[in-house]
C-alpha cells in the first residue's frame, strides 16, 4: 500500500475512535493486511490520546519515522 492510501486508512480509524465525535461515529472498520492493521493502531492510539488527525503531511512525516517498521509489512512508494 502506498502513503496516500494508508492515510485513507488513517483518517477512517480516528474518525471511529475520536472519543469528541461520540458513539453515533462508532463503525467496525475491517483491516486486512499487517500494515493496515498497524495503521489503524497508530490512529486509535492519536484518537483515544485526544491527538487531533494528523494532517496529510504530519502522516507521511510519522510513516517515515516508521519506514523500517512498515516497509516489511508491505509499504510501497508512491
């Protein structure tokens, strides 16, 4: 997967867990790969820490901090 759709990702796992947006947001969201996964991780961890969503930028600053984590699980460049 490449950084813009593992933001896609990103931004659908806060939205769910974002504690501000109350129970009527709360949806399962279905992650398929290990990267995938780890991505949502990353977002309920903002969420349920009251971080806001990271901006398109501020994401692809933290996958990169992560590159040697997340390359193996299957980030491609694009």
């Amino acid at each position: 997967m490449t950084t813009s759709e593992l933001y896609a990702v990103y931004c659908q796992a806060h939205a769910i867990h974002d504690p501000s947006l109350g129970e009527a947001t709360r949806t399962i969201l279905t992650a398929g790969s290990a990267i995938e996964r780890a991505i949502v991780e990353f977002a309920v961890e903002d969420a349920e820490n009251g971080t806001p969503l990271r901006s398109r930028a501020q994401f692809a600053r933290a996958v990169e901090a992560g590159l040697a984590a997340l390359a193996p699980l299957g980030l491609r460049a694009a």
